[in-house]
C-alpha cells in the first residue's frame, strides 16, 4: 500500500507543477491536499520535505540509467545500438515525469 501512496505523492507534485509551470517549489500541504492524503501521511511515511520528494524523483531517473550505463560492456552493442535499445527506452517509461521537469521550473537545479 505504501507504493501506492507514494505514487500518489509524486503524482500530486507532477499535476501541481503542470498547473503552476512558473512555481519551482509546492509545500507538502499543497501536495497532501492533491492527493488527497493528510500531510502527516507524507511526513511520517514517505517524505520529510519537499526537496527529499524531488531528490527521489531524481534518484529514480538517475539511477535506472546508470545500472544501465554499468552494465554497458555486457550487452556488447555500439553505442548508437545501446542508446536506441536500451537508454532509450527506460528514458520512455519516464516520459511524463521528463516533460513536466522540462517544461515548468518544479525542479529548477535539474
């Protein structure tokens, strides 16, 4: 269940970024209200702050690249081959997420 509301968190933050582009930080009450979950439930359970919030969403899309990157000998493709079959598509699961981070200023140091 803890999944589940943490996807809801970082959905929250996603849809509050898309509403006000301009903004480059929401507090955890704007988010819990969103959500629809108290603020409680995030502070307790899931995020201390707001900047652990986007340091996870970050450290998501950062670290599925890497593993990649790490393994990047094993597959024994070219470069142009791994990035087409491999980054390629883990960069598609996070499309939604990489749109909005590009196109508002709700993680500005990005």
């Amino acid at each position: 269940m803890v999944k589940g509301t943490q996807e809801k968190i970082i959905n929250s933050f996603f849809k509050l970024a898309e509403r006000y582009p301009e903004r480059s930080s929401f507090s955890i009450t704007e988010i819990a209200n969103e959500a629809k979950i108290s603020r409680q439930a995030i502070y307790q359970k899931h995020f201390k702050s707001y900047e652990e919030l986007v340091d996870f969403i970050m450290k998501s899309i950062d670290t599925t690249i890497n593993e990649h990157f790490l393994l990047f000998e094993e597959h024994n493709l070219s470069i142009e081959v791994f990035f087409s079959k491999i980054i390629v598509p883990e960069l598609y699961k996070y499309r939604d997420w990489l749109r909005c981070i590009y196109s508002t200023s709700a993680i500005p140091n990005w």
